[in-house]
C-alpha cells in the first residue's frame, strides 16, 4: 500500500498519517524538484569548468565517437546533408579540426550542420525535428531535446576557442588550394540586434536607418567562397578589416590578393595606407559628376568586352589625391578606369593601384564588375537558403568602445539652427523696408530698416561667438563621465563564430559540390535547385567498416543520372571518420527499412 498504510492497524486515516508523517516528503514538491535541478545545473557546470583539454593531445571516447553503432538499413529525411559531410571530411579534415579544440563538445556542431544545411533558423526550431532521424543521419542514437542542445552549446562556448578554430580552418583553406587568393572581396553584412542591451548602432541597408547591432566583415574569393570573416561592434571598420586581412595571412599567401571592395572604403588617406602596405586594390570611385561623364566623347572608349551578357567599352585615366602626412603635403596617383555600360548606356569610374602586377584596362574592369556575383550574391543566397542572422547566445559585457558624440556639440547646432532662421528672417524683412530719411537728407538711426540691420549684426555676433565654442569642444565624449547615460554593452560573439564557422564550411561545401554536379547537368539556371533537391532525401545504414546512404533517385531521366554521377564522385574521395570507418552514398530504390518511433 502507498505510504506504508496497513489494513490491519484499522480504517481511521488521521492514525495512518501520524505513523507514516516522518516518510512523507516534507514542503512544496515543485520547490523541492527546482532545487535538486539547480543543484545538478551546478554539478555539471563544474565538470565542464575542471576540462583540461590540450589541442590535439585527448581522444573521443569509443562510446562517444560517431557512427560508433552498428545498424541495418533505417530511414532517416536528413540523409541528404551527407554529401555536406563527406565532402568537410575529405577537403577540410573537418571531424578531426573540430576534435582536436573541442573533445567531447564536438557534437554542437553536428547539430549546427543539420541546422544550417535543412535551414533551421535556430536551436529553439529543433523541437520541430524527428530527434531520432536527425540523430541517425549525424551518428548519434538520438538527439537530446533543445535543453540538452542547449547544454551541448554552452560546453563547447565556455572553452572560447573559436578563435583559434576559425583561424586554423582558414589557413587550410589558402594552404590547401580550397579559395581562390588572387582577388579578395570584401564588404560589411550587418547583424541586427533586437536585445534590451545597449550597444553600439549600425546601418541597415534593408530598413534604411541606423539600429543596433553588429557588422560581419566577411572575404569571399572570385567564386564566392568565403575566406575569412570577422564580426565588429557597431557598423564596424572595413578599413582595418582589409589591412588586417593582410597582416594575417602575408606569411601564407606570399602575394597579396587584390583586394576589391565598394565606396565605403573610398578615400585618399586610405588609398595611401593600402600602397604603403603593398596592398593592391581596385574599388569604386566616389562623389561623381555623370554630366561631365556624360559629355566624354564615345570614340575615347577605345577597348571593349562582354561580361555577364553585357556589352562594355572602358579607356584609362588618372586621379590624384593630396593628402597630409606627418604634415606634409603629398601627392598619389591612382589609375582610373572610366566604364561605359553598353546595354544600359550608363557610365562609371573605378580606381585601381596594382602594386605592380601588370593588370590591363579591361583586367581592372572585370574584377571591379565581379563584386556583384562573387561577394554581393553569395550572401543573397546565403541568407534565402541557411540561417545567416541565427546568432545563438546573446551574452553581452561591457565595451571598450564609450565614445558618442558630444551632446554638447548637437546642442549648440540646434541653437546656430534657431540663430540663422532668425537671420534669415531679418534679411527678409530688410529688403523689404523702405530707407527713412531726415529732413537734410541723412538716414534716420531709429528708422525700421537702421533697427533691423542692428539686430543681424547682433545675431550674426552671436552666431559665430557659437561656432567657437563648438570648435573648442571635443568631438567624442566617454559616455561613463556623463550623466543619464548607460554604457554600451559589447555582445559576446563566441557562439556566433562557432555557428558561423558551420555556415562558411557548409557554404564552401555547397559550392564545390555545385560545381561537380554542374560537369554532369550544365543547365545554369537549374543545377542549384537540383542540387538542394538532392539534399533532401532519405535512408542511412551504418556497418561495422562503413557508414552507407541511399538516395532516392530523381524521376527525371537526366536529373537522376546528374545524382548518381555525383554519388559516385563522392564515393571517389574516400572520405573517412577518425576511425577509420568510410562514408558512402548511393543512389537506389528504398530497401525495406525499419521506420523509427520516438
């Protein structure tokens, strides 16, 4: 019987209870519970803390390891994102990167290629997600629920070794052959932030206005692989993105790319840091006059050529600009390539230093015209086809950045606003008053125009006596040293640059299997599409020296063949877990599969 109550001590239910008070859970039980999950939260936060994991020196567990168990055919939707897989191992040493940072903690990024290969838009969405089928196709039993994902991501966040990860995963990529590192494009993507925090603002080129959040400095090479990324406060710097770009990877790449980017980083003491660095470039020019342009006679545009089905003519000038240096005026000369867009009928100018490497006038053009497709259009599909903006983790910590600028400064501008209406209105009034004059012929000093004429100068007194005081103040405050003003907060980026790393991974997998399924279905305008069709089929069997996916095959004739040509392509590479076991795919009819239950 519950609680120990014994037929044979009687009936009365009061004596029951006395006997029995002392076994009986004493208090609020959803207390009780709250406390004992809280006590186990900090129970396993300790063991995560006491890791001492060195780089490359501890193994994975057997039990731990994935695709460790053995199964028959099963059936799985997310068998699709295999050749993501396949093709991270062979290329990028991808399992073994990860393991070598991270241990154990592996597993959230398993979870975060399933998210940004199906599109997930966060961890919260994969309560919507069979957790035995996506589990099966990432070699885990089962995935957890979101609070065990969740817990997944934090053991891996508390290492904070996504720096050192990312670094280590672009250096292969420029020392293996995997980006292309003669043209470099880079730009500012920004990341809006919805949070109570204040943090520093941006630009949304989207909503047209400045609102809090961050910029990804992303690097893409000419085929829209991205090379490198880093994520600034505020609307960040795209200046010292570039430069920074070439302090970081002088010693692997040897030569320097030529680095493209658009009139945001347009100026001439920023051209003249690039040369004294030795950094080509070749950006847009800015602030031009298309009427001058307008007026250039056509036969100057003596060289033409196509580009992405457009006609162009282009002829080469130059452009100077003075700059001051250690206070010293100096001149730099930029080549400056005028383009003349046939097909629209409009006209342009870029500018370009080459740092010696023999670029042509067309050269120039062509590389400044394939901003557009190789940096511009690859975060437009990113964003439409992968959960770019996810950024999971919004923990924020004071900024080193407190600088706004000096409320003092827009103060006084209101008032020089509110000075020259006034002056405005006196002028207006002034020309319209008569000139009053004395009995002899002299002006009358009381006369309305004489008053109105006193009172400009009064106020035009008092309209400079305010632009010295604005030109004595300092043009940036610390907002800590003023009062009614909370500091900005920096948000903590690890667990977007752990995510981000994943997209850039399976973006640059997404290409290259692009590629190779186009040597088999050269039809521009549909082998993306199949490609992402091919993502989403079915069936995983895993042995005991294998781990095999069968695809179910595409009803057309040429789609199918595309498909498994691309297979055996996969096949081809090799690809094996640490352990040695290999990663197949195939395409083939559905053998009779187990169906899984939760």
């Amino acid at each position: 019987m519950l609680g120990g109550y014994n037929p044979d001590m009687g009936k009365n239910l009061e004596e029951h209870r006395k006997r029995t008070q002392k076994n009986r859970i004493q208090g609020n039980k959803a207390v009780i519970l709250a406390e004992a999950r809280k006590a186990e939260h900090i129970e396993n936060e300790n063991k995560q803390l006491k890791l001492d994991f060195e780089f490359g020196s501890k193994e994975i567990p057997e039990e731990e390891v994935p695709f460790n168990d053995l199964y028959d055919w099963k059936e799985t939707r997310f068998a699709g994102i295999f050749p993501y897989l396949i093709v991270l191992i062979n290329k990028n040493q991808w399992v073994k990167l990860i393991a070598s940072h991270f241990g154990t903690a592996y597993k959230i990024f398993f979870v975060f290629l399933l998210m940004v290969a199906r599109n997930v838009k966060s961890i919260e969405q994969l309560k919507n997600v069979n957790q035995k089928e996506a589990g099966l196709i990432l070699g885990f039993k089962k995935l957890p629920n979101v609070k065990g994902i969740w817990k997944w991501f934090y053991s891996a966040c508390i290492l904070r070794r996504s720096a050192s990860l990312c670094k280590t995963f672009f250096r292969n990529q420029i020392c293996c052959g995997l980006v292309n590192v003669f043209v470099w494009f880079s730009g500012g993507h920004f990341l809006p932030y919805s949070g109570k925090e204040k943090v520093h603002p941006g630009y949304y080129t989207q909503r047209k206005m400045m609102i809090p959040g961050q910029t990804n400095q992303v690097t893409c090479d000419i085929t829209g692989r991205i090379v490198d990324f880093e994520i600034q406060e505020g609307k960040g710097d795209l200046k010292s993105h570039i430069v920074a770009l070439k302090q970081e990877w002088e010693e692997e790449l040897g030569e320097i790319p030529i680095m493209v980017f658009d009139r945001e980083g347009y100026g001439g003491d920023f051209f003249n840091n690039l040369i004294d660095n030795q950094i080509p470039f070749v950006t847009w020019e800015k602030h031009i006059d298309s009427k001058k342009l307008k007026e250039i006679d056509d036969e100057k545009y003596t060289e033409s050529f196509k580009l992405n089905g457009k006609e162009y003519k282009v002829f080469e000038g130059e452009k100077e600009f003075v700059i001051e240096e250690n206070e010293i005026k100096k001149t730099i000369k930029l080549r400056r390539i005028y383009l003349w867009n046939i097909s629209s009928n409009r006209r342009t100018c870029c500018l370009s230093w080459d740092a010696g490497k023999g670029l042509n006038t067309v050269q120039c053009a062509e590389i400044i015209l394939s901003r557009w497709g190789a940096s511009e259009n690859t975060f437009k599909h990113i964003k439409d086809r992968h959960p770019y903006h996810y950024h999971p983790g919004f923990e924020t910590e004071k900024s080193e950045n407190q600088l706004i600028t000096n409320p003092e400064i827009k103060n006084i501008e209101k008032e020089i606003k509110v000075v020259k209406k006034q002056i405005d209105k006196k002028h207006k009034e002034n020309s319209q008053a008569e000139e009053q004059l004395n009995k002899n012929g002299s002006r009358r000093e009381n006369s309305k125009k004489a008053r109105l004429e006193s009172e400009i100068k009064e106020l035009e007194a008092s309209c400079k006596q305010l632009l010295e005081k604005k030109k004595e103040l300092p043009e940036k405050v610390d907002v800590s040293s003023l009062e009614d003003y909370r500091n900005f907060k920096k948000i903590d980026n690890e667990g977007k640059n752990l995510f981000d790393f994943v997209t850039a991974s399976v973006w640059n997998a997404r290409k290259e299997l692009t590629d190779w399924l186009f040597c088999h279905y050269p039809n521009k305008n549909e082998y993306v599409d199949l490609f992402y069709a091919i993502t989403e089929c079915h069936g995983v069997k895993s042995e005991s020296e294998r781990v095999i996916v069968r695809l179910e095959p595409l009803q057309q004739a040429s789609r199918r063949k595309a498909q498994e040509q691309l297979c055996k392509r996969l096949n081809a590479l090799g690809a094996q877990l640490p352990t040695g076991k290999l990663l197949q795919i195939e395409v083939g009819t559905a053998p009779n599969m187990k169906k899984l239950t939760n």
